[in-house]
C-alpha cells in the first residue's frame, strides 16, 4: 500500500545529514558489543597510507563485507599483516566516518584464522605451561619396570584399543588391564577423556595409564592440545604415557606427560618387557654370574698358593715349633717355681699356726690355769684390787666358778737397792 505524500506530517525543521550521522555513530559506538568485537572473514583489497592499512574483510562467498582501518602507530602490534587472500580473525570497535556515511572496524589486533589460529592458541598455552613449569624435564617420573595393573584410556571402536590388547597378550600374559573408554575425537572428546583419568586415579588400582588414538587429521586430534586434557595429564597422581599415532610435532599432552611414543603399539611395548626378553635378560645375568664367580676362584686360588709359597720360604713351620719348645720350657720352669714358694708358704704357715696355738689363751686353760674377773668383766691382775667378800668369776678350761674372797695376800714389797755409802 502507498500513502499519499499529503499524508505525512512535514515537521517545521528537517534533521540534517550530520545530525542523523551523528546520531547513527552514537548508535554503533556506545553499543557494548561493538566497542570490543571479534569478526572473521578474507582480505578481499588492502591500501598502504601514511596514516595506516585500509583494508577491506569479507565473508568467503562474497555475500558480505566490511571495511577495516589500522593505524599505523598499531601495525607493528599486530600479529599477522593484512594481505589479500588471508583469511583473519581480527579485534576491533565499530567507527563510523562521518564524511562519507560509512562505518568501518577501527582494528587492534589481527591474527591468522584457521591453521594459523590453531597454532597461535598452540603457542599461547604452551608458553603459559612452561611459565608455571610443567614442561620441566625434571618433573616427569619414571615408569615402573613391571607393573601388574595399567589402565588405558582410548575410544573402544579405535584401532588404537585392539592393537594395544594384542601387543600386551603377546608380550606379558596374565597382565591385568583396567579399561577406561573415552572419545578421543570432536568436541565432546576434552571432557571425555579428563574424566576418563579421573576414573582411573579413583579406582586407585593402575600403576601406569597409556592415554593412545590412532592417527588422523590436524583437526581430529585437536583434543590433545585442549588445555582441560593438557592440565588432567599433568595433574594425574599416576604416571601416563601418551601413544598418539602421529609424525607430526608434538601435541601439548606429549609434552606434559612423564614419557610419549608415536603410536598406540609402541605404548604398550614400552610399558611391560616382553617375557622372551626377560628370559633373554636373565640366561644373560646368569652366565655373566657364573663367570664372575670362576674368576674369584680362579683368584682366590692364585693369592692361596702364592701364600704357601711364602710360607715355605720364611719356613714359618720351624720358628712355631722353636717357639712352642720356648713355651713348653717356661711352662716347666714356672711350675717347679711355684712348687717351691708353695712348699714354703706352707712351711712358714704351720710355724705361725704353732706360735698361735701356743699363745691362744684358751690352750693354756685347758692346761689347768684359770682366768680370774672381777663382776664387771674386768680381768684381775693384782691382789691388791681386790676386797674382802668380794666375789670374782674364775673362767675355766671347762665352765667357769664363782667364789668369794675371804683373805687377800698382798705380794711382799720389793726392797730397794742399799746404798754401799749409807
């Protein structure tokens, strides 16, 4: 339906062409998701100018485009250099140019899309990684020699998964192997297999995981350089190999595990000795054994003789025996010694017994003499400490008596010499 021109209201004043522009700019500029946008597309035309890099960005089917402006105090900050034919993901505001009425990105940074962005978010994590250490050498742990329990954690339909089975039959039979399925392709494959390792360290059982696919395109391992998957290996409390059938550089997995090989097959043959190997190994200890052993015979016996043929030449033999007849001679002279100084011991200790006999008290009671005390004890020596009635105690050779004094007869007194001049 068409109205008629009449029908409009024609308003006293018209807004003018800078006005609306104007008003269109404030429109794009204050938008919050235009002020810091992402936009990808292919560089269809770019002009150099002292002032910057014009450059135009269109979808690949030509259905759309976009013009693009970088600065040139900007350029030497960008990543990737605008030329035509380059498919970019660049960062940037929408601005509109008033003089023309057009709108353009006002660019900040420019980056290469597809396999060029891949390989800078590669670059990115790696350098983030190493920041924090986990690319140290130092840090990886060794694989133990034999375990008895692995874990793998692969897609069940992949080749990857039957290869590893028949290398670990063949190799160690009887090895007990803890299945974790996981999907190792897509974008539902980084969850996949982060919680696949959880399961495996929560069963607390495998002392090794083999984390393996088989090989493929750029995009289809993909999930090997997901950061999730990188810190899950590199956080595992259970040392992993990573086996992803590969030539390529190495994924980021690779790099944080404890040890990495090409392929799903040789993952399993490095995590367990094959048996025939292991027989090989010790038919080799054993010989080395014995051999060792023959020749510490072989020295042993060289050192004895050589030690009888020193023997015989210090003539040893003689000088014991000459010693012995020493020893045998002193053992004589030492016995006839202390024979002698016994028999005079022996001699002088019956003289002292004799001496003692004869002057023990009670032998000379037992030849009739007695030993007179007085009520205390004390032994009387002199008649003259003694009283009329007093009684005394006389010790025997047999038993002892009590009497009673009933005279005391005083020793004469001693007269002294007479003086020849008296």
């Amino acid at each position: 339906m068409t109205a008629d021109f009449t029908d409009f209201l024609i308003p006293d004043t018209a807004v003018s062409v800078a006005g609306l522009t104007d008003y269109i700019r404030l429109l794009l500029e204050q938008d919050e998701q235009l002020r810091q946008i992402w936009v990808i597309g292919e560089v269809s035309s770019a002009n150099n100018h002292r002032s910057g890099l014009f450059f135009t960005l269109q979808d690949p089917d030509g259905s759309a485009a976009i013009k693009c402006v970088v600065w040139s105090g900007q350029l030497p900050k960008l990543m990737q250099i605008p030329t035509v034919g380059e498919q970019l993901i660049v960062l940037g505001s929408i601005r509109l140019y008033p003089a023309r009425g057009e709108y353009q990105i006002s660019v900040w940074q420019a980056l290469p899309a597809g396999v060029g962005l891949q390989a800078l978010r590669y670059q990115q994590l790696r350098d983030r990684l190493e920041a924090e250490g986990l690319l140290d050498p130092q840090r990886k742990r060794s694989l133990p020699s034999h375990p008895q329990t692995i874990a793998v954690v692969t897609s069940p339909t992949a080749a990857a998964w039957g290869d590893i089975q028949k290398t670990l039959r063949q190799r160690y039979p009887g090895l007990h192997v803890l299945f974790a399925p996981a999907t190792v392709q897509g974008e539902q494959a980084p969850e996949s297999i982060v919680k696949a390792i959880e399961r495996v360290e929560k069963d607390e059982r495998a002392e090794v995981i083999i984390l393996s696919r088989g090989g493929g395109a750029v995009e289809e391992l993909a999930c090997f350089n997901d950061e999730r998957v990188v810190r899950a290996v590199a956080n595992c409390t259970i040392p992993i190999i990573t086996g992803i059938g590969h030539q390529r550089d190495e994924s980021l997995v690779d790099l944080v595990a404890d040890e990495n090989v090409h392929t799903p097959t040789a993952a399993a043959e490095r995590i367990v000795p094959a048996l025939a190997d292991l027989y090989n190994q010790h038919q080799h200890r054993v010989v080395s054994l014995q051999q060792a052993v023959q020749r510490e015979l072989e020295t042993a016996d060289d050192q004895l003789q050589g030690l009888r043929e020193r023997l015989q030449r210090l003539r040893l033999d003689k000088q014991v025996q000459q010693q012995m007849q020493a020893l045998i001679w002193q053992r004589q002279k030492l016995v006839q010694i202390t024979s002698v100084k016994l028999q005079q011991a022996t001699q002088h200790l019956e003289m002292l017994r004799q001496k003692l006999t004869a002057l023990d008290p009670k032998a000379v009671l037992q030849r009739g003499y007695g030993v007179v005390r007085q009520e205390d004890g004390m032994i009387v020596r002199n008649a003259s400490e003694l009283a009329m009635g007093q009684e005394l105690v006389i010790q025997l050779g047999q038993g002892e008596v009590k009497v009673r004094v009933t005279e005391v007869i005083k020793p004469p007194r001693r007269q002294g010499r007479q003086d020849l001049n008296g």
